[in-house]
C-alpha cells in the first residue's frame, strides 16, 4: 500500500535503559530493478516472523512508502539479490505519550551505532521526549542522506 512515511531521525551515543513494549530481530538488504530501490526485510519478534518487500521514495522528513508482505519462499528467492548490502539490527520499541520510539541497535557496525526513529502523524507534530531517551541523543539526522539505512547497507 503506497503511503507517505512521515519520520524523524536521530543519532544516539546508546541506547537507553527503559521498559521495552518490544524487542525485535530486523535483518534487511536491498536491491535495484533498475528503476527503483527496494528493500527486504525479515522481522523476528517473541512471537512471529515476518517477510517484507518495500519501496521507499524521496528524502527526508516527509518519504512515499510502497510495503508489502511476501512469502518466506518468496524472500528466500530474492534475498541473494539483496545480501551484499545488508544491515541486522535489534530494534527496541519504547511507547510514551502516543509516540513510539523505535531505537536501533545496529549489530554489522564496529564501533557500535545507534540511532532512534519516531514515525509521525503529520510533520509537525511535536516530540516529547522522556528524560532517558534526551540524555542519549547526539544529533537529529532526519534527511542526511548518510544515515538512511539504505547508505548504511552500502558500507
């Protein structure tokens, strides 16, 4: 379903110790067909496991996203295409005053990386941030191309 995305984006020096509402396994990589880029994604939580192909175009705060579900058949197949560049990571879903918070742990990266997404309902919607979360933000990295999980796959 095509959609737009509204999110913003920070960079984190770690990842907070807060009550966690989830805790998943996110493994994704992507693949050109030659117009587009897409992404595929396998979600592993406590109690399912999901397969994911989405497009996402456009920069910054405001992005058009394509998703749908596929088959692990279907993700088994197209997953050689993707996995030169991939990311896994472990994704901390934290709700508080009607936003989630959604920390990414990143597990490819050495040293560690860390970053936090807030998906929003319109783009300017104020974020209210819980103390915790305030003290492990380096800086908003909403639109810089070189923190889209897309650029990081690449490297």
């Amino acid at each position: 379903m095509k959609q737009p995305e509204i999110e913003r984006k920070w960079l984190c020096s770690f990842i907070p110790d807060l009550a966690w509402d989830d805790v998943l396994s996110i493994r994704q990589g992507y693949f050109s067909n030659g117009n587009y880029e897409l992404r595929l994604r396998h979600i592993k939580s406590s109690e399912n496991e999901n397969y994911i192909l989405s497009r996402k175009t456009g920069i910054g705060l405001v992005r058009m996203e394509n998703e749908v579900p596929v088959s692990f058949q279907v993700f088994q197949m197209l997953w050689p295409l993707a996995e030169k560049r991939t990311i896994e990571k472990t994704r901390y879903i934290h709700c508080y005053d009607d936003i989630k918070f959604e920390f990414d742990e990143y597990r490819n990266f050495t040293p560690q990386f860390f970053t936090l997404e807030v998906e929003l309902e319109y783009p300017e919607q104020l974020v209210v941030f819980p103390e915790k979360i305030l003290e492990c933000i380096i800086k908003e990295v909403t639109g810089d191309v070189k923190y889209l999980n897309s650029t990081l796959a690449g490297n």
